[in-house]
C-alpha cells in the first residue's frame, strides 16, 4: 500500500484546519515546555482560527499544508523576518504537525519544502526561534542544518533561542 503525501500553499477556507493542528501540536510539544495556564491561553482554537482566518484575509505570509493520504497532518508558516537588524533573512515562522505521525518524515519534507520555497524567493539565509527546553523540535532544526545563535528571547513562562541557517 502506498501512501500519498501532498502539499500545497494554504487558501482561504484553511483556517480551522491550521488552527487544529496548531493547538493540537502545542497541547503535546510544550506540556512541560509553558505552563497550564499559558498553555490553554495559546492553544484556544477560537483565537488560533480568528489568527489563521486574518492571515489568510490578508494574504499574510507564505503558509503551508502537508496532507497524509488526503488527511491534513504539518503545517508551516514562513515570510521575511520579523527580526530588527536581519533584513536579508527568511524566518520559518511556525511548523507542527500532529503527534499521530511524528518520526515519519513528514516534517522533513514539509522542511525541505519550505527551504525551497525560501530560496526561490531570493533569500540565501533563515531564522527562527525554538523553546530552548524544546529539545525534540532543536535536534530537529539541528538536523536540517540550523545553528545555534546567541540570541534568546522570553516568551510567556519559557525562553526562545535563535537559530539561523545559511542556504
């Protein structure tokens, strides 16, 4: 039996599904990473499809969605960085996927889509920010080719740290 794998750039309609996968993915990555209280702050589905239907409203960022025989699974957000100082980056906003199929490899490729799509849109260097306790998501990163930098940032009751890759 073969499995079919798709992605495709997000649309208008997309909304609830990003939403789910997003608050879906946080209850189960960032349990011991936020607290309880900060946790059901950022995983309410009403606030995450509000979030997504106005991303997408606004044409907003360059989203994506990886589908497991036609079953919406990963979702990626990327655009040019937010970051004061760093204009000629990409940043990988946001990937997750749901926990049913973690260590397939679909992140991977929805990864190595994203990075192709950054490189077609002319930017040779990337960035995001990661949990520093998100050790499951930096190995990751680390395994695509990302760098640890220096930079950190608090985020609720957790701290973020940076890391770049140059493509």
């Amino acid at each position: 039996m073969s499995i079919n794998v798709n992605i495709r750039k997000v649309k208008i309609g997309d909304e609830t599904i990003l939403a789910y996968i997003q608050t879906e993915s946080w209850k189960i990555a960032f349990q011991q990473i936020l607290s309880k209280e900060a946790l059901d702050k950022y995983t309410d589905i009403n606030k995450a499809t509000d979030m997504y239907k106005n991303l997408l409203n606004n044409d907003a960022g360059n989203g994506l969605i990886l589908s497991v025989d036609e079953k919406p699974h990963c979702i990626a957000y990327w655009d040019k960085t937010r970051e004061e100082g760093m204009p000629d980056y990409a940043e990988l906003i946001c990937i997750h996927s749901l926990q049913n199929n973690w260590g397939k490899g679909y992140g991977s490729m929805m990864m190595d889509y994203v990075i192709k799509e950054i490189k077609e849109a002319a930017f040779d260097k990337v960035m995001l920010w990661v949990f520093e306790d998100n050790t499951r998501a930096r190995k990751f990163y680390e395994n695509h080719g990302f760098v640890l930098t220096e930079k950190t940032k608090k985020f609720s009751d957790s701290v973020e740290v940076m890391y770049c890759k140059v493509l």
